[in-house]
C-alpha cells in the first residue's frame, strides 16, 4: 500500500514492482528495477528517502527516514529480510544482510557487505569496500569493527555517540529519559493519523 504523508506521495518508476503487502509511506523516491518484496516497510518520518536503480529491499525489511536524517540507497543495493535503515547513506552495490541494523547518520561506502545481524551504529562511517562481519557492529569515525563479545569497547565508542541526543534531542541522564521519549516520539509519530491512502 502506498500513502500520502505530510502532504507528500510517493514517487515510483513505472519499472520498478512493488509487492502489494509493502507499505510505502511519505517522501519517498524509488528508481528503475527495483523491488521491494512482502511485508517491507519504507517510511518518510519528515525526510526523503531515495532508492536508486535495481535495489532489492527484501520481505520484512525497514526503511525509516527522519527531519534530520533522510535516507539514501545507491544503485544495486540489496536490503535482506528483517534488515533496518534508520535516517543513513548506503553507496553503490552495496549488500545489507538479512537483520542487519544501520542507525541514523551512518555512511556506508560503496561496495561494502554488512553480513548477517551486524550493526552500523549511529553516525558511523564505512569506508568503502568495508565488510562487517557476522554479528559485529561496527561504530565511530573513524571506524571500529568489534565482535559483539567486546562490549565494553563498543560501549565506550557508544555512549559518546549520544543515541538519546541525537536521535530525540534528550540528555542520556535524565531521570524520567524513557517517559519524555516515548512522549516526544509518540507524539512525532502521531503525524500518521492524517495519512491517506494512495490509489
């Protein structure tokens, strides 16, 4: 199903198949050949979304774009299924993995693989040609790729990315941090209620 969000309908190249269980929401611009199977969900929360040419996103998968950070996808791009982008850039021929999370402000350079249930966290940048292994996250600029048994190390890297700050614009210590972000975000996501369908 398609959608209009915000006053804005999505763009869909007349090539491009569009299972009829996707959900296509908002801001949203999907090139030549591409494919978006069952159950994917691509929503424009307040920013663009691009798809290039003959991007796979696969059954499942999610692709959310924010005000702050719209998203970008190259061109022969493959989204596996159950995969996350949230507000990133992926480069060219690039190949996200089935659960795969990427987080708002990363960059993926072209020609990476990010394998199966890694991470790419929150304004991370991937070099090109970069691979983050299965089930390692990858965090920082410049990069760390550490296996998930490291936590510490990710956790250091982490905390001065500043997820609460970034992404909700909250202090990470603040006492009630849970109850103004589900507020603040309900209330953002509370935009939907005025969404029309698309014939």
């Amino acid at each position: 199903m398609q959608f209009e969000h915000l006053g804005v309908r999505p763009r869909i190249h007349p090539s491009a198949v569009i299972a009829p269980t996707a959900v296509i929401s908002g801001d949203v611009h999907i090139g030549a050949d591409c494919q978006v199977l069952h159950g994917a969900v691509i929503t424009s929360e307040g920013g663009a979304i691009t798809l290039g040419q003959s991007v796979i996103v696969m059954e499942n998968a999610l692709i959310r774009a924010t005000a702050t950070n719209p998203v970008h996808i190259g061109d022969h791009v493959l989204v596996g299924p159950m995969a996350s982008v949230s507000g990133a850039t992926v480069g060219d021929e690039t190949f996200l993995a089935t659960g795969t999370r990427v987080f708002n402000g990363a960059t993926i350079g072209e020609r990476s693989e990010v394998r199966i249930n890694a991470v790419v966290h929150l304004r991370t940048v991937l070099p090109p040609e970069s691979t983050v292994p299965i089930g390692w996250v990858a965090v920082g600029d410049p990069v760390c790729i550490l296996s998930p048994d490291r936590h510490e190390e990710i956790w250091a890297a982490q905390r001065e990315l500043d997820f609460p700050g970034y992404v909700f614009g909250l202090d990470r210590d603040t006492p009630d941090l849970m109850a103004q972000l589900t507020e603040r975000y309900g209330r953002s996501l509370a935009r939907h209620a005025d969404d029309m369908p698309v014939d």
